[in-house]
C-alpha cells in the first residue's frame, strides 16, 4: 500500500506519514502559487488523450485518468466545505473520508472529463477568492481533524498544494503507463 494511499480509517501515525509525504512533494514552493496553477495545468495534463485513454487505469486496482480529475474535483468540495467551517466556527471537527469509497460509490470511472475538469476549476476560483482575502490571523485558525488531528488554514494550504502535485505527477505517471501499453 501507498503512503498515499489516503483511506478514512489509517492510524495517527499514517495520517502524519501521508501529510509528511504530501510536504515533501510541495518541497519549498509557495503552497497559494501551487494551488493557482493547478487548475490550468490539469487541462494540460489531459490534452491529448481519447475517451478511452481517460477511462483505462495504469494497472488493475489502479485509479484511471478521469478517476483522478473526478477525485480532484471532489476533493476541492471536500476542502471548500472544511475550510469554511474552520473560517467560521471555532476548533471545528473535520470528518476524514475514504477516497477509494467515493471513487466507486460516486461512480468516478463514469464523470465526464469535460465537466470534471470544469467543476475543479469552478471550485478552485471558489477557493482561491476566499484564500485572498485571508487575514495572518485567519490563518492560525484550526479544525480537528479524526485521524491527523490539529490543522490550521496554513496548514490546510500546504497540504493541498501537495495534494495537487501528487495527483499532476499520477497523470503523468498513468500516462506514462498508458503508452507502454500501446
């Protein structure tokens, strides 16, 4: 199993395990620099594949090209609702979910890749306009996450922006994949 195999029922310590994983993916860069471009690199990322390239996995139990953008897409709701909650309430609970679940329960191997794509960017200008008009303080504000525990907007941020470049690089890699297989 991946560390980045990111299921709701993982122990503390995988929970810290992943959050480290996605920090080292986003390194040194500006998590807020990150999180703007994803939403035109996404695109780009797909160009060129047939309907058929979209929907086949790198390998069997493998997310295909369009699970991904779907899950993107989802994830930006995911995190819109919870960096809501910590903006307006204090210390609020933030509920963990099974990505895997979501994948097959929403029916992800049957989005459409257009309107994937369009949700994800809709969601993330959403996003972003409000990470614009974040004050320091705002910032510091936590919700309590049920695995990981304590995480601030700050915190939030950078996880995202990895979370971003973890699945850019899983496009890459798929397409990769994609064209060994023929």
């Amino acid at each position: 199993m991946s560390i980045f195999t990111n299921s709701a029922s993982r122990s503390r310590e995988e929970a810290a395990a992943y959050t480290a994983a996605l920090f080292d993916l986003l390194g040194a860069r500006e998590p807020v620099d990150v999180l703007r471009t994803t939403a035109a690199a996404l695109p780009r990322a797909v160009a060129g594949l047939t309907d058929a390239e979209h929907a086949r996995p790198e390998a069997s139990g493998k997310w295909s090209v369009r699970q991904v953008v779907q899950h993107l897409a989802d994830s930006d709701l995911v995190w819109a609702y919870r960096l809501r909650m910590v903006l307006a309430h204090d210390r609020p609970a933030i509920t963990g979910y099974d990505q895997d679940l979501w994948a097959t329960r929403l029916r992800y191997d049957e989005s459409n890749m257009g309107e994937a794509l369009e949700e994800f960017a809709m969601l993330r200008r959403a996003n972003l306009r409000l990470i614009d008009r974040l004050s320091p303080d705002d910032l510091t504000r936590v919700g309590v996450h049920a695995e990981r525990g304590e995480e601030s907007v700050a915190h939030m941020l950078r996880m995202y922006a990895g979370h971003d470049l973890l699945h850019l690089r899983q496009i890459e890699r798929i397409r990769r994949a994609l064209s060994s297989l023929g």
